[in-house]
C-alpha cells in the first residue's frame, strides 16, 4: 500500500476524514496506480475523472463503514479529542 495514503476512519483519526483528506489520498492512489506524479496534458482529463471517481468511491464507503465493537463516543468528546492531539502535536518543542 501507499505509505502516503493513511486510514481515514476513527479511530485511526479523532473526527471524521475531511473533503481534503479524501481527495488527498484518491490522488496519492491514481498517482500510485497511474505511475505518474503529475500526467502529461493530454492525460489531465482521465486523470482528474480518476481521481473524483476514488473521492467519491471512498466517502460512500466512509459513510457506510461501521465498526463492531467500538465503543460509542459523543461527537463533541471526539472532536474535543482531535483539537487536543492536534495541538500537541503542533506544539514547539520544549
């Protein structure tokens, strides 16, 4: 698998994947699958198709996607819980 791409699912994650994630990692996917960083000119087109069609592919199997035995938490500890991560990760170095 692409290193690039990460899980985009809690727990993996404090919140739910954003439109920006998702399109991030149906690029990191096309890119890998294609061979190519960036296509010529003359492949943008399906390139770009590509990459909406994964998009699209992964926030239907995002949205559907339930997870058994994982315990029920309320949106607002989730997300309490993602600005928590995300500033300590942001944090200077002491």
């Amino acid at each position: 698998m692409c290193r690039s791409i990460k899980t985009l699912r809690p727990p993996a994650i404090p919140e739910d994947a954003t439109e920006e994630e998702i399109r991030a990692a149906a690029l990191q996917y096309v890119r890998k699958v294609s061979g190519f960083r960036a296509p010529a000119a003359h492949n943008r087109e399906v390139f770009d198709r590509a990459v909406d069609a994964i998009a699209e592919a992964t926030a239907d199997l995002l949205a559907g996607i339930e997870v058994r035995g994982a315990k029920s938490r309320p949106a607002e500890q989730t997300a309490e819980e993602g600005r928590e991560a995300r500033e300590e990760r942001e944090a200077p170095a002491a």
